[in-house]
C-alpha cells in the first residue's frame, strides 16, 4: 500500500499517465462524492498500481477493503503479498 502523499503518487497527471487511471485523495471530498473512499491508498503490485485499499480499525481489528481496476490478481504471490502488507499495516498501527 502507498500512502496518498507517496512520491509515486502525489503528481496526479503523471500518475494516470503512468497507469492509466484517475486517482484522487479523497479524504476532504465530501461522503457522497467518494469514488474510492476517505483514505484510499494506492496498491502496488510488482510494476503497477493495480488498485487502492481503504483501511480501518474496527475495535481491534484492521478491516481493509480493497478495489481494482482490471480485477484482483489471481496468484498465490499475490494473496501472500497482501496478507503480509495487511499484517505490516496491522502492526503498525498497532504502534
């Protein structure tokens, strides 16, 4: 997960030059205006950003809802990748 003020991230146009996509930080756009939700952070996966993860605590869990621009990606290394990256995020903020 990248943070929205990544420097990955932060130039906007060349951001959807590079992969394509609109992204926006969302977190001062009004609820009902969100496409990808408060804090969406960018998903890096190999050499593209393939979608974005919202996170939050609810209670002592870390829910993370995910979204994807050409669909999840079907691997193991995937799936492996994310639960590590949910488990970093997790133990961060555990902090």
């Amino acid at each position: 997960f990248l943070a929205p003020f990544d420097p990955i991230v932060w130039d906007r146009r060349r951001f959807e030059h590079l992969w394509g996509w609109e992204y926006r930080f969302e977190a001062y756009t009004p609820a009902h205006k969100r496409i990808r939700g408060y804090y969406a952070m960018p998903v890096l996966w190999n050499e593209n950003i393939i979608g974005w993860a919202n996170a939050s605590k609810k209670g002592k869990k870390l829910d993370v809802d995910l979204g994807f621009i050409n669909g999840r990606p079907k691997s193991k290394e995937f799936e492996r990748g994310l639960e590590e990256e949910i488990e970093r995020l997790n133990e961060f903020l555990k902090q």
